[in-house]
C-alpha cells in the first residue's frame, strides 16, 4: 500500500514537472470550480437564512398582534393613542390639552391667597394646604400626565415644586384620597415677628390661579404679628 | 500533433492531456455536479421558504389592519370626546398639504397666468400628510379634507361672474375644482388668497392673476 502511494506520488511528481503549464490550467479550472460551489453554497445558504429571519420575524409580530387582539381593547388602543396623540400634537401641546385634567390649590389656614402677604396673630398654628385635584378625563393616563407639574416623572410628586419654611423647610403631610392629594404644611409656636416663607415654582404657579404678585415671583410670605 | 510537454500548445494538446488525466476529470465533475445539486436544492427550499413567509405575512397583515382599525376607533373615540369639531377640524387641517394649480399646471410662486383656453380651472388639491394619516382617524382627516377650501379665496373677476366649485375625491384626499367659463380675451380673474393658505400654497404675495390669452403656451 505504503509503495503504491510512493509510486504514485513519485509518477505524479515527475509529471507535474514534466507539464508544469498544463498542470497550472488543470489546477486553475478546479479551484474555479470549487470557488463556484462555494460562492454558490454561500449565496444560496444567506438567501435562505434571510428569508427564515423574516418568517421568524414576521411570525413574531404576528404573535404580537394577535396577543394584542386579544387583549382589553382599550388598554391597546390607549398605547396606541398615546403614541399617536404625541405624534399629533407634541409634547408641549399636549401639555396645554392635558392641563385642565390637574387643578392646584393653595391655602393659608384655610383661606384663598390673595395677596403675596398673609398676616396671622402670635401662637395661631400656620396651616399652609396644597391640593393636587385630579379630574378624569378621556386621554389615557400616560397622557394626562403631560398635563401634570410634575409631567411623565412618577419619582417626583408636586411637593418638589412648592417649599414651606420658617428657618428651616417644613416637612409636609401628604394625603391621597379619592381624585386629591392634599400637602399640609404645620407650622406651631410663631413669635411676634417671625416670617414662614412658601415658595412655589414657576411650573406650578402657572398652572394656579393666584394674584398676580404671588403668579410673578411664586412667594408668599406670612409674617406674625 | 505536438506532444504534451513542449513549449507551445494548442486547444486540441490541452483536452488530450484532461482526458488522459482522470483524477481532475472526476473533481471536476464532482465540483460541477455539486454546485447544481446546492443550487437547485436550496432553490426548492428557498421557494418553500417564500412561501411560508408570505402566508405568514398575509395573516399578519391581515390582523394588523384589524387591530389598526380598532385602535383608530379607540383614538377617534378620545378625540370626538375632548374636542369640539371645530376644534378637531383645525387640527386635522394643521396637518394638510395644499396645492394650486390652473389648468392642471403647477402655479406656487407664480404671479401671472396666461391661459390659452376661454375656461379657466384653478384647482386646489388637499392631502393629509402621509405620516400623519396613519395616526389620524378617518373621520378626522374627512374634517379637514372636506372643509370648503374656496371660503380661503376671493375671485375679482371683470364681470363679477361667479364660478362652478366642486369638490371631488382623489386617490391620496380631496381636489376642489373652482371654474371660470367663456373668457373674453384679455379678462382676467384675480386670486386673492389668504394669509393661512398663502402660506401654505407657496405663493408669493398670495394673489395670483390669470388671463386669458389665445396665443398663450
């Protein structure tokens, strides 16, 4: 067997050297050939897997679809809404639109500010409330928020646009009943003298109805007497 | 016939030497024979592949039409619900596109119009921006589509005479057709458009004058 193959490979070396240049030709066409197969193996092998890609993605919009289909009409139509209502409107429009959905209300012991100077006697507790009131409304709940000071942020709430202090800031209670989330500011044991100072900023006092002092510089100041 | 192995060859030298060689015969063949058989296999394959790509696409397509249908009545629903129909008209509208043109050519930024024929047509052709429309609902494009766009013009004509508008529907909106018939020679008609649609036509000083000249091309 070894001395076969010796022969032969010792025939075929003496051959090749004997017809170099044909041997170059034969050698050429087969690496032609063989570089067809794999140019056609490679071509043929990406159509395939390319087309197999856009089954497998289109059967996965598929299932999306129908999952949606599926589904509470109204919470798909709300995600498409609210894509399609930013698309429509922008950002800041639909602000403007969503905006009578949330109501602010600011009150000093229970009254209306109307001035951007409140007086109150000496040892009277200074209540300072801020009402967040909520009225539904047809836009899905991702675009009422627009609407809200705090915009689409869920991390923050309306007591980082407002802040109550006498010396230091006051720490408000917060409430959420029904439609209201309501801030009380407590303020005990005031001096004759001593200032507690609210301070409200410009993106809620815009959305306020407020005198207009108090709208301009967002500060009222309720000083002890 | 030369000898293999000399220093010129010829056609006929070549093939004998191939013949005579039956080890590249059979790779060649069996290079050849491969690269039909990957061809035509993966041809089948691919045409079953295509296949199953387009009943899958049918479905889905299908499907999406629904749901999309279903969604725009949802945000029609939201729409009619918050806002009066002027005021979804004037939404609708802020996304038109309009057009001018007299005797079917383009007239944007032209002062002047000399028409050869004795009948005039200004057309205004409104569309809804296509983008848009996917997220309009139908009912609120119609508002805008259908809104009498010749209330945005005034026509002075020498004779006072009143033209035939008409509003039709085309592939992609609405065309209004506004036509002034039996033109003398040298009348004209004024077109005083304003601000809004101006602005949107592309005129220049939102008037345009037409007049009515045989020899005109």
């Amino acid at each position: 067997m070894f001395k076969k193959l010796k022969t032969f490979f010792e025939n075929f070396r003496s051959d090749y050297y004997e017809h170099k240049k044909q041997y170059t030709i034969i050698i050429s066409i087969t690496v032609a050939l063989f570089l067809a197969f794999v140019i056609t193996l490679g071509v043929q092998i990406y159509r395939c897997g390319s087309a197999a890609y856009r089954i497998n993605h289109t059967q996965t919009q598929l299932t999306d679809v129908k999952a949606k289909l599926a589904a509470d009409p109204v919470i798909v139509g709300d995600e498409f809404a609210v894509d399609a209502l930013q698309r429509i409107f922008g950002s800041d429009q639909l602000a403007l639109h969503t905006d009578k959905c949330w109501d602010y209300k600011i009150q000093i012991n229970g009254k209306e500010v109307t001035d951007d100077t409140v007086k109150v006697s000496k040892n009277e507790t200074v209540t300072v409330t801020l009402k967040e009131i909520y009225t539904e409304s047809k836009f899905p709940d991702d675009v009422e928020m627009f609407g809200r000071v705090t915009g689409n942020d869920t991390r923050t709430d309306v007591s980082n646009y407002i802040s109550v202090s006498h010396g230091a800031n006051i720490i408000p209670v917060k409430l959420q009943k029904d439609n209201v989330y309501t801030l009380t500011y407590s303020v005990k044991g005031l001096k004759s003298g001593d200032e507690v100072v609210v301070k409200m900023k410009p993106m809620l006092t815009q959305q306020m109805d407020l005198p207009d002092d108090v709208a301009m510089y967002g500060k009222i100041t309720i000083k002890v007497s | 016939m030369k000898n293999i192995g000399e220093s010129e060859y010829n056609t006929r030298d070549i093939l004998f030497f191939i013949r005579t060689r039956k080890l590249f015969i059979s790779v060649c063949a069996v290079l050849v024979g491969l690269t039909v058989a990957v061809a035509i296999i993966f041809n089948v394959v691919y045409g079953n592949l295509m296949e199953d790509y387009k009943s899958v696409y049918a479905e889905y397509s299908e499907k999406s039409d629904i749901l999309h249908k279903q969604n725009l009545k949802h945000l029609s629903g939201i729409l009619n619900g918050e806002f009066t129909k002027d005021q979804l008209t004037n939404i609708s509208k802020g996304f038109c596109k309009y057009s001018l043109s007299v005797n079917n050519q383009p007239v944007s930024k032209l002062d002047f119009f000399y028409s050869a024929d004795s009948t005039v047509t200004v057309t205004v052709n409104h569309t809804i921006d296509s983008k848009l429309a996917y997220y309009l609902p139908d009912d609120v494009v119609k508002l805008a589509l259908t809104d009498d766009v010749s209330k945005y013009f005034k026509f002075v004509t020498v004779n006072d005479s009143k033209p035939t508008i008409s509003t039709s529907a085309t592939a992609d909106g609405y065309r209004t057709d506004i036509v002034f018939k039996e033109l003398k020679v040298g009348e004209s008609i004024t077109i005083l458009a304003n601000h809004e649609i101006a602005t949107k036509l592309n005129m220049n000083q939102g008037t345009l004058e037409i007049v009515y000249n045989k020899e005109a091309k």
